[in-house]
C-alpha cells in the first residue's frame, strides 16, 4: 500500500506542474501573439538597423565634407599672396582680371601647382578657379577659369600627372602643365545666374551687408553638369577675396556622381535591395530637391509620407521606406543656412519586414503545434519518468545495507545520500591523480611546498629537471635550499617575492620564474613556471621595437633614447660629434632603376657605417635617406676627425652594381656639430648638425661638413624656421596623431599617445621646434598650444566615434614649463 502511495505521489509531482505549465506558456504565448509586440519589434529592428547604419554612413561622409573638402584656406591664402605679388609687381589688374586673358592666363599658371596639391590632398574628383569681377547675370558670359579634373582620386597619384584632365582653361596653361584635355574642354568657363556653384557665393560676397567672412560663404551647390560634359557633379566653392578687400573670383572643389556611388555604395547599409540618397530641405517646406540618388526614376523635387513615426516614398510605385539623418554642412547665422542637407536610404517596404512576417506566420502555426504535442508528451513523459526512479530507489536502498548516513524514509532522497556516501569513498583517488595533471598540462609547472613546524617536504616530480638538474632526487630540505641558493648566480631580476632566473643548458637558455608565497612563519610554499617561449617573444619585440627593419641599425627611438641617457652623465662625453648624414640621389636611384635598388643603396650605406658602431659609437637610420651618428668619450677632437675622414672615405668609394652592371656610387651630405665645442645641448647639437647638413646639401652637395656658429647666426634657414615657429604658435599650424597604447597581457588598447606633428614646411621636427623655442623663451606658448590644442583635437575624436570614450590620452609635456593657476583651470574644463 505504501509502494503504491509513493508510486502516485511521484506522478502526481511530475505531471500536474508539466501541465500546469503547458497552459501558463500557452496563455503567455497567446498573449504575445495577440498582443503583437514582438512582431512589433522585429518590424522594428531591421530599421532600426538600416538607421543605425545609415547614422555611420552620415557619421563619415558629414566628416569628409566639413573637414576635409572643405579645407580650402590654404589654398586660398596661396591664391591670395600670388595675388598679392602678381599685383605688386604689376603683371596683373586683379580689379580687372577677367577682362585681361594674358593677364589671367599668367595668374591662373602660377597658381596652378598649388591646386593640383589640394585637388591630391583633399581626394576630390576636380578642383577650380574661376576670375569675375562683375555681377553675374542671367546670360552666359565667358569667365577666365582653371577646372582640373581626377575621375579616381582614391587610386595612387600618377607621378607626372598623367591621371589628371583638364576640362577649362587656357590653352597655355595646357601646355604648361602638359595635362591631357578632357573631351568637353574649353578655354574658359560660361557663368550665369543658373550656374549656383559659381554664382550663390559671389553674389554673397559681393552684396555683404553682414560682414560675413569667407568661410562664412562657403557654398554646396546643388548637382550641375558642365556644358558637352558627361559628368554629374556637385561642389563646394567660396569666393575670393583679396587681402585689400577685393572680390575677383571663386574657388571651389568637384564631386562627381560617380565618386559619391563609392563613397556611399548601396550594398554596405542592406542586405536588402537599397539606394542613398543626398538631398536639400529648404526651411519651411515639406519636400526635398534631389542632389544625388542611385534610385532610378527618382524625382528632382520629392515629397515623404508619415505613418505613425515611420516615412515613405511619396508617389511611389510601390511602397518604398525612407529614414534619413541630417548633415550639419553650415553653420547658423550664414547665408546659407536655410538649405538642411539630408542623407537618405530607400528599402522596398517588403523585403524590409519579410523576415518578421514569416516569423509572425510560423509562431502561431508552432505555438498551436506545441500545445497539442505537449499536452499529450506530458502524460506519457511523466509516467515513463516516475516508474524507473521508484524502482531505482528501492533497488539501490536493496543493495546498501551498510550505510553510515541515516535513512529519510522518501527513497528518492536516500538515493541521492547513497550516491554522496560513494562518492566521498572516491576523494583520495581523485587528489592522487592531481600531480598527473600537472605533469600532462600544456604549460610547464613545478610546485614545492616546506613546513618546518609539521616536518613537511613536497616537490612535484618535474621541478628539478625544470631548474636544470636533470633527473636529479632531493630527498630532504637542507638539500633543497642548497641547490636553490646556487641557483641565485643566474637570477636576474627579483620583484617582490618574484624571481627570475636565466640558466644555461646545452647552450640555449631557460628562463624560470618562481613565484614564493610564505603562508605563515617556517611554512612556504612555491611555484615555478618556464617562461621561455615569452621572454624570448619579448626580447624580439624589444629587438624590432629598436631596430630599423631594413638595415638592423638603431631606429630613431633607440638611438633617441641612448644619446639622451648618455647626455645625463656628461663625465662619459669627453669630446664628442654630431654626425647628420643624408644620402645624395636615392629618390633618382628609385625613380629610375626601382626601390629594390634603393633598398640596396641603403643597405651598402648601413654595412660601412656599421662598421664604426664601436663602444663610443651610435649609428641609426633615422627614416628614409637620413642616418644619424654620434661619436663620444674621444681625448681630442682630432681622434673624431680621423674617425670621420675614414667614414666618408668608406662611404665614397662603396658602391653597388646596378642591372647593367653599371656601377652607382654611394654619394651623401653630411654635417657635424661638436662637443662641447659648439653647445652641450643635445638639441642644440641635433639642429646644428642638420644646419650643417642642410648648408653643405644646397652648396656643394656631397661630403662632410662642421657646422659654423657664425654663419648660423646669419643664416635666412634658421630666420624661417623662427618665423614659421611664430607661425606654429600663432595659428595653431600644428595636427595630432594618436599612437595607440597596447596592454601586452590581453592586447586591448587602453590609450594613446598625443604625437605632435607641425604643418609647416621646413620646421616639422618636434624635437628641433622644442629646440628652437628653447633659443626664443617660448617653451610656455609651446606647452600651453600643446596641451590645450592636444585634449581639444582628442575631444573631437571621441566625439567623432574615432576613439572610444573610456580611452586615456597621454600628452607629452615640457618638464621644465609649469603653466600658471589660471591655465590650469582653464585646462580642467
């Protein structure tokens, strides 16, 4: 009877609450299905993807726009000072450029260099200028202009041009330039009021009643073709202005439909049949004026639908879904600003939802599946489950007689204190096999363990051979700590109670580490784990860290780094030199015989330089053609004098063969500062040492040369480099780059490092600008400009999702410089 009891109550546990369930998933399913919000939400996803993509499409193609296509100011200012000169001079009228052909002809070919630069720095499809001096009126007029034009600029610059066309401008600068002519060339460019690219920012800047500046009238046009051209294109231009205050033009940059296809390729934002979109929302209205689009049939002007918080394609064949997100291409209180540019994506409204439909279709159809098949599993499940564990239990409480633990009376619980009891028999077999464990893992372990106070010896089997010792047994304590303590003759670094050794062994090294962890007074125990394979990992990275790739020389950081230790103990200097050596016709090897010459150019240079790498010598190939000695600890400087004479001895009389077997010479520039003769500044010997370096290059070009202080005083090299360092401090004429700060142990970047980089054309050194405004006291203006302009450009970054929010930024500041309270707190907000 109580056999029987039991049996019912299992059942009964088992297969009420099964139901039970069942009908409570049913109602919750049912609810869902009726309820519809997770049909909803997978509606919901797919555009909520398609807008999270297009945000990142906007994200980059908004960055490009403001701050790379945009950056037209250089240009400009050149464009402005060749005014100026053309104008000083009297070559041009710049008040009436555009009625002078040979005039404008001279303007546009001295400026036209400086446009092919931008047009390859910006990555635009074409850049022009346009001369005007008049208002532009509704008929076409013929306007001097220079359109340059490169169909693929994401493709590497051909050397001599030869990718680039010239679609308007004088056929003397054709010439000059030696551009082919693109198919609808002509000599200068028709402008009326129709032309807006041209139009909207003169006209601004003609009638400026607010005083706006040019940046101000920047100008995106809407799309335009030129006349006999193939070309769709849209344009950034803004008006020039010269320094006198005279308006005589436009400037501006190309985009072509073709290269907007690129830079907004359908197939990144769907997997979807898709189309971007670029278009103008005028303040006010309700419908768009189409810019550019991949969808065919698409309307100049096009209106949206709204239903509930989701658009559509007006007039649309078929329901066509819309999201779009704006691009901040003006800023507010500009003309322009009433023009709201929009990036648009178009899915057909079917293919976006097809997935949650099917969902929807086959939830129902399996829910309903589910109930039926459940409710009757349950039944038979429960039943089949409850009879085995009740025979289970009475055979296993038949087959235990002898059991320490006491018996509950329910036999599913005294099975499962059968099952504990056996398992407890089965610890101590498990704790044996733990040492095998350590001896089949992967990573190489040995354990040691001492306990004075219980008389307790442990090693793992594998320890000794692991420190060296072979097969050798230790059988007691005294023993132990006697071969460790001969062990120490090979430790080479101790942290704590860390230790690691470096210990011969067939000649190839072992490096150890052991880890000791002293429980309690007289009980120690210890770990020791082979770190070969890591250590001798980071020796190589240290090695490549350190080394030029090509030569095997130091590289600027090492060699940096040694020359600023040695600088910090003058005892070891005695007489020194500062060798600066550029190789002369390297880019003439490259450009006519190939890099792998060039690369055997450099390596011949490196192996006779290698040569004088003694103990009072470092040699390193600083980047390019330039390498970089510095000779110290010499009695006098005529032992240095010799040393350098061999040197270029060496150098001047190796060579390498060429394809033809012709012999290429090795020819070089070099200068050389001394110590302490000349200065005891580092950076003061590094700069004077490529004065000497530079002076030698531009004079006789080809051997040694000491640098001389008095010309150097008088020298206009070092006045440029003074003012472009006003320049550098004045306009911020200085951009970031952020070398990233890797944890070894996992690999994830935790920071980076602000590098300092000048926009000026010769002092672009930052160890060389440090220098100079070291000569000028004006380390202060250097370290306020760094610090402010470094946190602000990396702010921008974060903003920009370049640079993840969490990310530490490391600024490199002047040891030497304290910035005052008030900039301090100016720097903390």
């Amino acid at each position: 009877m109580k056999k029987t009891m039991k049996k019912k109550r299992i059942l009964k546990y088992i297969l009420v609450p099964v139901v039970l369930l069942l009908f409570l998933e049913a109602i919750i399913f049912g609810g869902v299905i009726i309820n519809g919000s997770v049909i909803q939400h997978l509606k919901q996803y797919p555009k909520e993807i398609l807008h999270g993509r297009l945000i990142n499409r906007e994200s980059y193609f908004e960055n490009e726009m403001i701050n790379s296509w945009t950056q037209l100011d250089k240009l400009v200012n050149g464009i402005n000072q060749k005014a100026d000169e053309l104008t000083a001079d009297g070559s041009i009228d710049l008040q009436h450029i555009d009625e002078n052909n040979q005039q404008s002809m001279q303007f546009l070919n001295s400026i036209s260099d400086e446009m092919i630069d931008q047009l390859r720095l910006l990555k635009t499809t074409g850049v022009y200028v346009a001369f005007n001096n008049q208002e532009i009126k509704q008929n076409k007029q013929n306007k001097p202009c220079l359109y340059i034009r490169d169909l693929d600029p994401l493709s590497k610059s051909s050397a001599n041009n030869q990718d680039l066309f010239i679609v308007r401008g004088p056929r003397e600068t054709v010439k000059k330039l030696n551009i082919s002519t693109d198919s609808s060339w002509k000599p200068q460019l028709d402008v009326s009021k129709k032309d807006d690219f041209i139009y909207k920012p003169f006209q601004e800047a003609l009638h400026n009643q607010k005083n706006y500046t040019t940046k101000d009238l920047g100008y995106w046009s809407r799309s335009y073709q030129l006349k006999d051209d193939r070309h769709q294109s849209i344009s950034y231009s803004i008006p020039l202005v010269s320094h006198t205050g005279i308006l005589y033009g436009v400037v501006g940059i190309e985009l072509t439909h073709e290269y907007l296809s690129k830079l907004l390729p359908n197939n990144d934002i769907s997997e979807y049949t898709s189309n971007y979109c670029l278009a103008i929302k005028k303040s006010g209205s309700q419908s768009y004026q189409k810019v550019y689009s991949s969808l065919d049939g698409l309307n100049k002007n096009f209106a949206l639908n709204k239903d509930n918080n989701d658009f559509y394609l007006k007039d649309s064949s078929q329901k066509t879904y819309a999201t779009y997100t704006s691009i901040s291409t003006y800023s507010s209180n500009t003309p322009f600003e009433k023009d709201h540019w929009v990036l648009m994506v178009f899915v057909d409204n079917q293919d976006l939802l097809s997935f949650a439909n099917s969902i929807h279709e086959l939830l129902i159809k399996a829910i309903s599946l589910l109930l039926i098949v459940g409710i009757i599993g349950s039944v038979i499940i429960a039943y089949r489950l409850s009879k085995p564990i009740t025979t289970l239990s009475q055979d296993l409480m038949n087959n235990k007689k002898n059991k320490h633990l006491s018996q509950t009376g329910i036999s599913e619980i005294d099975q499962l204190v059968d099952t504990i009891q056996e398992m407890n028999e089965n610890v101590a077999e498990y704790a044996q096999r733990f040492n095998k464990v350590i001896e089949l893992s992967r990573i190489k372990l040995g354990i040691f363990e001492i306990d004075d106070n219980k008389n307790i010896f442990f090693l793992s089997d594998n320890f000794m051979s692991m420190i060296g010792q072979g097969t050798k047994k230790v059988e007691d304590v005294d023993t132990f700590k006697s071969i460790m303590n001969d062990l120490n003759r090979y430790l080479v670094r101790k942290e704590n109670k860390k230790y690691i050794y470096e210990i011969p062994n067939n000649k190839k090294h072992i490096y150890i580490e052991l880890n000791e962890n002293e429980i309690e007074n007289g009980h120690v125990m210890g770990l020791i784990e082979d770190i070969t394979e890591r250590t001798l990992e980071k020796k190589y990275i240290e090695f490549e860290r350190d080394h030029d790739y090509l030569t095997g020389l130091y590289n600027r950081r090492a060699f940096n780094y040694h020359i600023e230790q040695l600088f910090q103990n003058h005892s070891q200097m005695k007489n020194a030199a500062f060798i600066m050596i550029d190789l002369d016709n390297l880019k003439l090897l490259n450009d006519q015989f190939g890099h792998n010459s060039g690369d055997q150019y450099l390596l011949k240079v490196s192996k006779v330089l290698a040569k004088f790498n003694d103990q009072h010598t470092f040699v390193s190939r600083m980047a390019g053609d330039e390498f970089n000695m510095f000779m110290y600890g010499y009695d006098d400087e005529a032992e240095i004098e010799k040393r350098i004479e061999e040197i270029k001895n060496s150098l001047f009389i190796s060579f390498i063969l060429l394809e033809n077997n012709e012999k290429f010479y090795v020819r070089a520039s070099a200068g050389v500062s001394w110590y302490p003769r000349d200065s005891q500044s580092l950076e003061q010997l590094r700069s004077y040492a490529d004065y000497a370096m530079y002076k030698n290059k531009k004079s006789t070009k080809c051997g040694f040369a000491n640098f001389d202080l008095q010309s150097y005083k008088t020298d206009e090299y070092k006045q440029r480099k003074v003012d472009e360092l006003a320049m550098i401090i004045d306009r911020k004429q200085v951009m970031y780059y952020y070398q990233p700060i890797v944890r070894v142990s996992d690999g994830h970047i935790i920071g980076y490092e602000a590098l300092m980089r000048s926009m000026t054309p010769t002092l672009n050194n930052p160890e060389e600008i440090l220098s100079l405004a070291n000569q000028l006291n004006c380390l202060d203006k250097i370290e306020v400009l760094t610090m402010f302009h470094a946190m602000k450009d990396f702010i921008e970054n974060i903003k920009q999702g370049y640079i993840a929010s969490d990310s530490l930024v490391f600024i490199n500041s002047i040891p030497s410089q304290i910035m005052s309270k008030k900039q301090l707190d100016e720097f903390e907000e």
